[in-house]
C-alpha cells in the first residue's frame, strides 16, 4: 500500500515537468540587450530618413521642373489668346526714309485683375523668350500667368513707373535670366494698341521690404515722373528670396499696332501669333 503510495507520487511529479516535443529543447527566454534595442531603433530612423529624403527630392522635382511645364502651358495659352483679339499687322512696315514720329505713346487703359495687358519681348533671354504681362500679383497670377502688373503703377507708355514682377525659378521661371541683361539690350512690350521699345539701364539688389523701387520715379519720394519707366523685379539669389532683384529700362520709342511690330522682334511676334 505504502509502495503504490509512492510510486503514484513519483509518477504524478514526473507528468508534472513538461516535456520537449518534436525534438524541441527547452531553453530559457533570451533577454533583450540595450545594443539590440539602439540598433533596431537606428534601423527604424534610417529607414524614416531614406523615405523623407525621398519625398524631398520628389517635391523639389515638383517645384523646379513640373511647375514650370504647368506655367509654360498656361502662358502659351494667354498668348495665343492675345494674338487671336490683336487686329493689327504682324509684319513690320517698309523702312521709311527718315524715323517716323507717331506722336505721344497711346496708354492702354489697365485691364481688370487677371486680365492680360500685353506680350514681353526679351531678345537677350532667347529668340523664343514671349511671356504674357498679366494685372495683378497674386500668387494666382504670377504662379501660373507670367508677369504680373502692380496695379499702384503705370502702363506701359505713360510717365511714371511701369512696374511688374515675376518668379526666377519655378512657376515658369520668367525672369530667370534678369541678371544677363546689359545695359542698352532693348525691352519689347506688345499691348492692343501697340509696341513700346524700352532700353535696360541698370540693375539693383535690394532687401524685399523696399517698397520704393514701385514709386513713380523710383527711389525718390515725392519727385514727378518725366520719363517713362520699366521695373522688372524678381527674387534674388537665383535659388533664394533673401533679396530683390530690379531691373530698370527707360522708354525708347513707341509705335502703333497700325505700323507692325518693330524689325527686331519681327520673327518673334510671327511666332506668338501662330504664323511663323
């Protein structure tokens, strides 16, 4: 009795030890070393860091290249509706014996927000450089349209500070180039009612608080316009906007739709027009 006692004991306590199945050992848990947890983190922050870096380099193709494919399409579009309503010549007349004097330039009444005021000529930035000048500017505008017209300045023709502005980099990057121009290149701006030829003077860097390069005659308070003024500006450096670049040209001659656009640009304005 006692020895079957004992022997149920001993075979209780050995079913009560678990057992290895399938030829599996027991061990015990492995603990979990700091060196382990710092690396499974710097893979997890590595792998964060390649992602961003991926996003990054995606929004920066975004900013620099397809913003301009959006904004090159759209400005193609506002020319091309110019040159359907413009009802003059777009071949320059015969060359007359002596400089034809077509009197005071004709001011194009300034259109409403958003509405276009002309075409831009710039020989020194391409034989293809033709952007729309557009009023206002808003982001909606100069993001997409081209030039923007600062409505508290004149238009193009009349005395005082025809003032615009435009991106350097994206959004159609049309004044890229503004710090090739040289003194005496000449400025071409095709409104309804003509062409206005400006000659570019000279450049300045400025901080983008100084508001007085819009002036009538810009950087003198309080002085009367007697000249005519193109002031183009655009952020500066090329990739940066910690400054303001100006450029200024002064009205040179003007003439009518009546009479073609001027020999220079001829080739040009054929372009825009859809017949060259």
């Amino acid at each position: 009795m006692q020895g079957d006692l004992v022997a149920h004991q001993q075979q209780t306590a050995v079913s009560a030890v678990p057992s290895a199945r399938h030829g599996q050992e027991l061990r015990p848990r492995k603990r979990l070393r700091a060196s382990d947890v710092i690396r499974k983190i710097s893979q997890i922050l590595g792998e964060l860091l390649i992602t961003a870096g991926i996003v990054l380099l995606l929004f920066v193709g975004w900013e620099l290249w397809w913003t301009n494919v959006e904004a090159d399409a759209k400005q193609t579009e506002a020319v091309k509706s110019f040159a359907q309503d413009f009802s003059g010549p777009i071949t320059p007349a015969a060359p007359a014996a002596a400089p034809v004097d077509y009197g005071p330039p004709v001011v194009t009444p300034a259109p409403a927000y958003a509405g276009m005021i002309g075409i831009i000529y710039i020989p020194r930035f391409g034989p293809d450089y033709t952007r729309p000048i557009i009023e206002g500017t808003g982001s909606d505008v100069l993001d997409t349209l081209g030039l923007g017209h600062y409505g508290s300045t004149t238009m193009p023709g009349a005395p005082g500070n025809f003032a615009v502005a435009g991106h350097r980099q994206t959004h159609g990057a049309v004044l890229d180039n503004i710090h090739t121009l040289v003194p005496g290149d000449k400025i071409y701006i095709q409104t309804a009612d003509g062409y206005y030829t400006y000659v570019f003077r000279n450049n300045q860097i400025v901080l983008p608080d100084r508001t007085d390069v819009l002036m009538p005659v810009p950087t003198q308070p309080g002085v009367q316009p007697t000249e005519s003024i193109l002031t183009m500006t655009s952020c500066n450096p090329r990739f940066g906007a910690q400054e303001r670049i100006i450029a200024y040209s002064m009205l040179d001659s003007w003439q009518p739709a009546s009479a073609g656009p001027p020999s220079e640009i001829a080739a040009q304005v054929a372009r825009a027009h859809g017949k060259g």
